[in-house]
C-alpha cells in the first residue's frame, strides 16, 4: 500500500522540468530508481507491469496528471506489451510471455483452446456419429441381401434397424430425430454405391485377367450377364448385371452385351475370347444368331455351347426317344401335381413317417433343366413307392369325387412297367447326377468336362453287360414285392423289359452325350486338351500350334517354350513337385513365370476363361425370384439390379471397405442433412 500511494504522489507531483521541495527530492529520487529497477525487470522478466492505482486523497489532483500519464504510457510501453496505447487495437497475449500467475488457492492462466477449437471439435464428433450412422444403414442392407437371399423388402431392414436401436443409443437417437435416412430413395442410394463398388472390384480383376470370356442367359424381361476370368490361381464367374432387355431378337442381345462391356471399360475386341450361352437358336445361329454377331466385333470370341444344358438335353432327347420312357415322364408329372395338393401331402408325410420313419420326403417333379431334380426325383419315389401304393388306395376309397377319381386314374398305371422304367433311370441318372453337378460349377474347364464325359460312356457301355442287367431286374422283383403287387416275373417279360426299354435306354443316352460332347473337329477343344496334363495329347507340337494360330500368337516363341516348360516340368518333378492334374492346375504353375512363358501361358488362359456353361446365369435369376416377386412386382429396374448383384456376390459385399463406401457415398451425393466429411 505504501509502494502505491508512493507512486501515486510521485505521478501527481511530477512536473516535466523537474520540480518540487527538498524534502521530498528524496523520496522523489528513490521511486524513480524503483521504476528504473522495475523496468529493467520487465526487459528480463516475462511478467506483465502493475497497473497504476490512485489512492482516494489524490483524486483531486488526477486531472492534472492525466495527459502526463499517457505520455508516460507512450513511452515505456514496449510492442510486445498487452498493455498498449488507445490507438492500437486488441491482442491475444503469448503464453510464453505471460505465464499462469498464483492467485488464491487456484491457477490461474490463459487457454490454449480458443472458440473455433471448440467448434471444430464439436463438428468432428458430429462427423464422426454420421459416418458411423451410414455404415450401420449399409450393413443392414447388406445383411437383408445376404440373410434372406437377395430380399431388400423395407419390412426387414426397418424391423433389423429397429432391433440395432435397442442397442444403440446413437442409432436410437437418428431414428427418433428428423434425419432417418430410411426412405426409399436414400436406400436405393446406398445400394447404388455398395453395387458400383462390387463391381469396380470385378472389373479391377477382369483386367488383371486380361483374357475372359462372357455367359449371357435371358427370360422374357431381362438378361443376366457373367464374366469368365484367371485371376490369383483360380476361376472366377462373376455376376455384373441384370440388364433390361426390350428386344430379344438377335440384334438387341448382341447389342445389349457390348454395351455392358464398353460400359464398365473392357477391352472386348482382342481380349473377349468366349461366348457361353443356353443353345437357343437365337443365339446360337452361324449366321445371324448373337454369338456371329459378336464375333464380327471381337474375332477372339468363339461360341461354346453351355456343357451343362448339353446334359439336360441329352436326358430329355433320351427319355423322348423311347415310347415307354416319354409315358413315364408324363405320368411323374400327374403323380407329382396329386400328391403336391394340400391335403394329400399331409397324408403322404403321414404314412411316411409312419411306413418309413426318419424325415419324410416331398416329390420332385422330373426337370427339362436340372439332371439332379430328376435324379432326385426318381430316387423319392422308388423308395417311398410302398407308402405311394397306400395313400392312392385310401384316397381312392373317399368320397370325394375330383381326388377319388385322380387317385383311380393313377394306381392303376403303376404297375411292374413303371417300376422298371423307374429304376432304369433312377440307375442312369445317378450316374450323370455328379457330371451335372460338376458342370454347374464355376472351376471346371472345358478340358475337364469333356474327361468327365469320358469317364461316364464306359460306366454307362457297361451297364449293357448282362451282370448289371441282373441287378436291374433284381431291384425290380424287389419293389413289386414292396408294394404287394401280383407280379410272377417270367422270362419273356423279362426279355421284353431288356429289349424294348433296358437297352434303347441306354443306347440313346450313349448316342446323345457322344454327339453332344465329343467334337473331333474342333480345333478349339483339341488345343485345350493338347494344354490339359492327363490329355494323351498334352503339349503336343502339332495340335498347340493349330490352336496358336487361331490366337494370333507368335509360333516360334511358343515352341521354344514349349520345349523348356518340359524341362522345366520334368526337373520340377524329380524334386518332388505334386504332379499336375487339371489345367487350372498347369495355368496356376505358369503364372509366376508368365514373363518367360508368355505365349503358352496366355493359351492357357484363353482354355480356363472359355465358358463351359451358363450354371451361374441361372443361379443369378433363383437369386432375383425372392427380390421381384407377386407381392413386390414393382421393383424397378436399377434396385434390382444392385439388390441382385449383392446377393450373388455377397462375400465380395461382406468385405467391403465401408469408410471407402461413405467417402463415396458423401462425393457421389453432395446435398445432404448429415455432414460426412
């Protein structure tokens, strides 16, 4: 107190000359030499001056003193000083310079953190909730097209979405707020986005490829579109796109797939190298079906009719063939439709369960397009035949007229004729069962499927042996027994079941897969056998260089690597290398030396990229079905499209990188009510 009242006499009494009495020149000096320690101080110190307080008895005199003491200000103040004259404006004080101070029992200082700061915190939280937000929506489409098959139905999602927000106060607090983000439109957003990003990864891959081939399948309304390609030592089909087909002639699907193809950027012109369709003449014409089309753009693109359709037909050809087999048919459909109708399935899982026991069965009807239906097929109704006999008989009796009459109609025609042509192909079919399954594979090539075929003709030229023709009939004693019917079996019946339906069974089977598979002329499958390593004719000069020129590659480049992939091979070998077996198995060998085996490696491709059949076009539309059905047949184009492209390739979408899917999301779609970025 005493050091501020002597300052403030000292400012009131000064004078600018000097002045004042003797008896406080003293007192006068020694306050100038503690403001000339202060000063020094502040030149060293980081400490801020004391502001100047006028005791009350001096107020009269501050008046006078005012314009000494801002001249006074003017003076001393140095730049760096928070406190400066009234012509300057404002600054924020350096914290270096002006460190906390102790005041009371706290400390007390300037913060770093300033008010934009603060807002920008706050802003990045919000950020950071919006994103997270988005990603959980885009799981939760995704989950409804991998849990329920491709189903996106808005019930599902919101009833999911729903169940997240129990758990989730975020996902609580959006769905009770104004910004949802559940219609319709930002769906089919978020399904647009996670669908391009499906796709870019295929295309990505596809032009690693290079080399890939094109499986096309229409209906009435849209067509599915597949890509064949090697990519990382394996073979991938790919499923790209549901497309809207408003023609179906020839001229509208040839241009329907090169649209697609120039569309997502692929080079079809040199690098397309196969067509894969369903045999239909509409595509399948020399003339002017869609693969001469397309081959007139893409010269490398040569058409291979669909193996697996070419087994379907060789069971339909085969049963239309022989008259007792085409009345069999015809009568599995009747009996198929009686026992499909409600109340008589009831029955029939009844006396099943209790004839049989274990898990009854339903019946299958015999399938133009699906060799293991009818397999399936035959195989329920051989051994549920007993329980087949007793629901015919009971419903046969009732007093309902319709079913009572079909149930009459049927009992009658499955007599020992039936069961002989039923275990005829029950015998047949469970031999092509696994070529069909192995054709509707996407791994197997066109070399594999024509060994497969070949393994099957001698099983079936064996079972014209009078050994196998035995246990035929053995079995067909068997059943009639089974179901109690009266049956003396007599060798001229058994003669006449050998001659008029046994045998022509199978010699139409036989013809159909050997015209149907076997193409001797065909330089195509003769080069991909030549590259196949259980071929008789594998790296053989003659037949890789016809199927080289077809290619345009270069011939003595290929045969000096030829020649060294033998050596290379046989060293490999000797050192205990697994022996190759598949030309899958051969590609993958070549691919880390595809720089020196460039020609014979880029063979190889071309051989496991040619499509071998359209297997994977038709699982596209079983995973449409539950997307557009009767109670949801609005669906547009475009939704079901992207919803089926999820479905079918939905471990592509499980891994999806969903921070990548927001930035796109946020860039693709700028006018939002949530902040992403």
């Amino acid at each position: 107190m005493k050091r501020k009242q002597g300052i403030a006499q000292f400012l009131v009494k000064r004078k600018p000359g000097g002045g004042g009495d003797g008896s406080t020149s003293s007192q006068e000096q020694q306050v100038q030499d503690q403001d000339q320690d202060q000063d020094q101080d502040q030149s060293t110190s980081p400490s801020p001056p004391s502001p100047v307080l006028l005791d009350d008895a001096d107020s009269t005199d501050e008046s006078q003193s005012e314009g000494e003491h801002d001249g006074f200000n003017q003076q001393e103040a140095s730049s760096d000083d928070i406190w400066k004259s009234r012509a300057d404006g404002p600054v924020q004080p350096v914290l270096k310079m002006f460190p906390r101070t102790e005041q009371g029992d706290r400390k007390r200082g300037f913060k770093e953190a300033s008010m934009i700061t603060s807002t920008n915190k706050g802003r990045e939280k919000k950020i950071a909730e919006n994103r997270m937000y988005i990603k959980s929506l885009a799981e939760v489409l995704l989950l409804t097209a991998e849990v329920f098959e491709g189903s996106d139905d808005p019930d599902n999602f919101l009833a999911l979405l729903g169940t997240l927000a129990n758990h989730d106060p975020l996902i609580e607090k959006r769905l009770n707020g104004d910004a949802k983000y559940t219609s319709k439109n930002i769906q089919n957003e978020i399904l647009e986005t996670l669908a391009e990003m499906v796709q870019q990864e295929i295309i990505n891959e596809v032009k690693q490829s290079e080399v890939f081939g094109v499986v096309a399948e229409e209906t009435k309304e849209q067509m599915s579109f597949v890509v064949r390609y090697f990519y990382n030592g394996a073979i991938h089909e790919s499923f790209l796109d549901f497309v809207k087909a408003d023609q179906l002639d020839a001229a509208g699907l040839s241009s329907l797939i090169i649209e697609c193809l120039e569309k997502r950027g692929l080079e079809y012109r040199n690098n397309l190298v196969g067509q894969g369709y369903d045999g239909a003449a509409v595509t399948s014409g020399e003339q002017s079906g869609v693969c001469s089309q397309i081959q007139q753009l893409a010269k490398y693109a040569f058409y291979v009719h669909s193996k697996a359709h070419c087994l379907n037909l060789v069971i339909v050809d085969s049963v239309k063939s022989v008259a007792e087999a085409c009345c069999f048919s015809a009568l599995m459909q009747k009996l198929h439709s009686f026992l499909s109708e409600s109340y008589v399935n009831a029955r029939w899982q009844a006396v099943q369960r209790e004839m049989c026991g274990g898990r009854p069965r339903e019946t299958p009807s015999l399938s133009d397009t699906g060799g293991a239906c009818s397999y399936s097929a035959c195989r329920d109704v051989l051994d549920g035949l007993p329980a087949v006999y007793r629901v015919l008989q009971e419903v046969g009796q009732e007093n309902d007229g319709d079913r009572a009459t079909d149930a009459r109609g049927i009992l009658p025609q499955l007599d020992v004729g039936f069961i002989c042509v039923l275990v005829t192909f029950h015998k047949v079919l469970g031999q092509s069962r696994f070529l069909s399954d192995m054709l509707q594979s996407p791994s197997p090539d066109l070399a594999a499927a024509v060994a497969l075929v070949e393994s099957l003709l001698p099983t079936l030229q064996q079972y014209r042996s009078e050994a196998c023709f035995e246990d035929v009939w053995k079995v067909v004693e068997e059943t009639a027994v089974k179901c109690d019917l009266s049956f003396e079996p007599s060798n001229d019946d058994k003669d006449s079941f050998k001659k008029n339906l046994y045998y022509p069974v199978l010699d139409s089977v036989i013809g159909e897969l050997q015209r149907r598979f076997s193409e001797p002329n065909c330089l195509i499958m003769k080069g991909i056998q030549a590259l196949s390593p259980q071929s008789a004719s594998f790296l053989e000069k003659e037949t890789l260089t016809a199927f080289a020129k077809i290619f345009d590659s270069e011939l003595e480049d290929l045969a000096n690597e030829v020649a060294h992939v033998k050596m290379v091979l046989e060293r490999k070998k000797q050192n205990g290398m697994k022996e190759l077996t598949t030309l899958t198995d051969f590609v993958g060998f070549l691919e880390p030396f595809k720089d020196v085996f460039f020609e014979l490696f880029r063979l190889g491709k071309i051989a496991v990229v040619t499509p071998v059949s359209s297997a994977s076009c038709e699982r596209s539309f079983s995973a449409r079905a539950p997307i557009k059905n009767h109670l949801r047949n609005t669906v547009g184009d475009t939704r079901l499209s992207h919803s089926g492209l999820l479905s079918v390739e939905y471990r592509r979408a499980k891994s999806l990188d969903l921070d990548e899917f927001v930035k796109r999301f946020s860039t693709k779609h700028a006018n939002r009510r949530i902040i992403l970025f």
